[in-house]
C-alpha cells in the first residue's frame, strides 16, 4: 500500500513534467554506461548511476558526467547494498531530498546467477552443488532494487536481464517483481526483445521489464522493431526454456513479437565492421601488439561505401569522430593464426580443432624421422605449438568466426579472459575482435572510450546493454510518459473549465 507522502511525490514529479521538466534518470548497476547512454539518447536526464565496479565506473564517469557534475563523484564504486539512495543523493549533492530527485529509475542487473551459461561456474566454486547458483547474493539484489523503489519513488521502472531470470530454478523473477511492483502503485510489463531488431548488428535476447506509476495512468508498452532477424536455430529451444514458467494467463507478460519480413534487414557484421581499421601487425611483430596502448588512434579504413550503421555510429551526438578512433587491441596467439584463416565463416570449434589436426597431419608427411621414437617426439612437440588442447566435445561453442552477411553472436562478459568467439571474419587479418571492433557490435559510438586494460574493456562491453536497443526502449517510454502527462494536462483543464 502506498502512503500519502509516496503519492504526493509522485504527483509533484508529474506536475514537474508537465511543466517542461526533463526525467531524470538513476541507474543502479549501471556497468559502463550502455543503457544510461541510450535513455540519454532518448531524451532523460542523467542525474546518478551506481556501479560497484572501478573500472567500468571510471568509464561512465569518462563519457557521461553530466555538465556541472565533478567526474571525481562520478567515478567512485559504490555497491547498491551498502549504499542506499539517501546516500547516493548525498554524496552527490542533489539540491532535493531522495523521493524528489529521480523520476526513473533503471537496472541492468547482474546476470550471473541468472544465466544457465554461468550455473556451471557457480557450481563449480560452490564444490560442486547444484544449487549454487540460487544461492549466490548477486540473484538477490533484484530485492535491493525493490528498496530503492520505495525510497525513490520513481514515476517509470526498467530493468534488464538474460531471459533465463524467467526460469530461475522454477521461479519466475520478473512475475514476482511485477506483483510486487503492483502493491507499491506501479502497472508492469516484460517480455524478451532482441537486439538485432533494433538496429544492433547482435543477436541478443534480453528480457526488459517496465513498469509505470499508476498516477500516469498509462499500462506499459514496448518498442516495436526497426529491422527484421531471422534467429539461427537453438534460439527458439532457448526461448522456450526461459518460457517455462511463465503462466498464459500472466496479467504482466506480453507474448514475443514476430518482426515484419517487411522491415530493413538486421545488421550485418560487415555492414558494422568494413570501415574500421585493418589490423595485421600481430602477424609480423607480435610484440609491437602486445605493447599497444588502447587509446592508441588509427585512421579509418577508406571505403567507397560506408554503411548506415557505420555513419551512425561515428556521429552518435556528442561522441562524433571525424578521422581516427582508438581501441584496437587484440589478443595475441601465433599459434592459431592459421586456424583462424582456414576456418569458414560461421565456423566453430569442432571445424577450427579438425582443421589444427590436418595442419599438422600435412606438417609431419614434410618431414623425415630417424626412428619412430624420433617421429612420437616430433609429432608431440608439433601437436603442441599447433593444435588447441581442448576437447571439441566438451567445448563446442569456444570458438566461432563471424558471418560477415549476418549480425554477430551475442557478446558476453567472458570476452574478457576469451575472445575467441568472436574471430573476425577476415581471414587476411585471422585473428579475433578489437576492442573498438567488439564495442561496435554492442553500438557504442566510435568516441565513447574506454580507458582500461583491454580485458577490463572487453568485460565492461560484453555486460553492457546495447545503447541503441536502450535508446529503442527509452523513446517508447518517453512517448508513453509524454501522452500520460499530456494527457493528464487535458483531464485537468476540462475539469477546471
């Protein structure tokens, strides 16, 4: 049950829009700033953010401190358990107390536990426990954020997850937040959108969850689709298991949109990737790469036709990049250079480790043995520096090489310690992602920087949320808060006519 401080909060945030005002935005696990960017975009205030990470927070400080605000405030970690919004609107010096100062409040939060891909990793700390995964602290905070919303008492909600948040051991999060949300006077919605469909060359499913203050007086809607996708097969099974435990007569979720065939086509990695730099270097001095600095600038590559997407993205509104950008570290691996241009596109790792056998089967008919203990010695040397050590069976997914007429794999946070799912499609070039070319594939703007260690910045990246698929969801809210308080304008006057 709301209170009546609670509702006269929430009028008075109204009757602040409806005079001009622009919402402002409180990000909670705000990572380096993918969705604060596109809600930005969209037109919303970025007022705080709070991500517990260092290195992910210095980038959102970087690229999003507002004009006025010190960059110091901005980049300090803070955890949303032990800091709450009091804190928060504290520290940073907002001129209201916490129920005035944010009008949305949005999540993106940690998927890890949520994830069936990371259950297996969980269980693996935990000694073994299958249930490990129900158990990890971070599956807990979506109970925290509850909290901040009975502090804040936002007009609009968003959170973003993996689908699998829907079939959390048998539980249905995302249901159980909605009714919840529901006693506190909010009206919510979820369903799966995927990036693809909204311009983003990745195909990447995430279950949104949006919910709207019932002094608006609007029920929450999604953005329809900008292009058509056709999912890869696997991705309907998938579908179906996160949709386990969702009821039929869920009052909160809205069914998956087909897109129209009639749409723009999804974005082709090439489409994202053709005008960026070529980078070789890695083949003829390896070392130089090692050495290479992230910040370090290349000009673009001189093309006669640069895509849509491309120009998008270099002149993304106060990230806009003329002539060089930087971020082109890549990992380092000699070995599996010639693997790398061997492998056809859409290739993975059972075909890239077939392909290592057969090198080395032609390099060993090359060369002549004195005696067979000779040619066992030579052949074990050679499997070594040639072929990958891990089992195609048991890791089939480890590598796979871009399509470069199809939008990318989904980008994760393991392209950190690992990127090798993600192998340029070039196969001059065989090698795996850049940092500049992985933030391309999640629409970051060519100027947003990422000032860290390449792993930092691929982890940041991989756990980010798609700024355009984030601008999508942000302006359809947008228009709703907008037709609400219009609305409610009109209702107002006739009244007092």
């Amino acid at each position: 049950m709301m209170t009546a401080d609670q509702d006269r909060a929430r009028v008075l945030k109204v009757a602040r829009l409806r005079r001009g005002g622009v919402p402002r935005l409180l990000e909670l696990c705000s990572g380096c700033g993918g969705m604060s960017l596109g809600l930005k975009s969209a037109g919303f205030e970025l007022t705080a953010h709070v991500e517990s990470d260092p290195a992910a927070a210095q980038t959102y400080a970087l690229n999003l401190t507002p004009t006025g605000m010190t960059n110091k405030k901005w980049s300090l970690p803070r955890n949303m358990v032990k800091s709450s919004a009091h804190d928060l609107v504290r520290d940073l010096d907002l001129p209201v107390n916490t129920s005035a100062a944010f009008d949305v409040l949005a999540a993106g939060l940690p998927c890890q536990a949520f994830a069936r891909i990371g259950r297996s990793k969980l269980r693996e700390i935990a000694g073994g426990k299958e249930d490990a995964f129900r158990k990890d602290p971070r599956a807990q905070l979506y109970r925290r954020f509850l909290n901040y919303v009975t502090d804040t008492q936002p007009l609009a909600i968003i959170i973003e997850n993996v689908p699998d948040i829907l079939n959390f051991g048998g539980h249905n999060v995302p249901e159980e937040i909605c009714e919840t949300l529901e006693t506190m006077g909010y009206r919510s919605a979820y369903t799966i959108l995927n990036a693809g469909n909204y311009g983003v060359p990745q195909i990447r499913d995430r279950l949104f969850l949006v919910a709207l203050a019932d002094v608006l007086g609007v029920a929450p809607a999604f953005a329809p689709a900008s292009h058509y996708l056709e999912l890869p097969s696997g991705y309907e099974g998938s579908r179906s298991n996160a949709l386990k435990h969702v009821s039929h007569d869920s009052p909160h979720f809205r069914p998956i949109r087909a897109p129209s065939k009639r749409l723009r086509k999804a974005v082709s990695t090439r489409e994202a990737l053709a005008d960026l730099p070529r980078i070789k270097e890695h083949l003829s001095d390896p070392k130089s790469m090692l050495l290479r600095r992230i910040d370090e600038k290349l000009p673009y590559r001189n093309i006669s036709a640069r895509s849509n997407y491309a120009r998008l993205i270099r002149s993304w509104e106060g990230f806009e990049i003329q002539s060089e950008l930087d971020g082109h570290r890549i990992r380092v691996t000699p070995r599996d250079f010639p693997i790398f241009a061997s492998m056809p596109h859409g290739a993975d790792y059972p075909q890239a480790h077939e392909i290592a056998q057969e090198m080395l089967a032609e390099a060993l008919k090359k060369r002549r043995f004195g005696s067979r203990s000779a040619m066992y010695y030579a052949a074990a040397k050679l499997r070594k520096a040639m072929v990958p050590p891990y089992d195609p069976e048991k890791f089939p997914n480890k590598w796979w090489k871009l399509h470069p007429s199809r939008p990318s794999r989904t980008l994760t946070a393991h392209m950190g310690r690992d990127t090798y799912s993600h192998i340029h499609y070039d196969s001059a070039q065989c090698r795996t992602l850049s940092v500049r070319e992985a933030a391309r594939l999640q629409s970051f703007p060519d100027g947003f920087r990422f000032q860290c260690s390449m792993n930092a910045a691929f982890r940041q990246i991989g756990n980010a949320v798609p700024p355009l698929l984030a601008l999508a969801v942000g302006t359809s809210l947008k228009a709703q808060l907008e037709q609400a308080i219009t609305a409610e304008s009109s209702s107002t006057s006739k009244r007092a006519a």
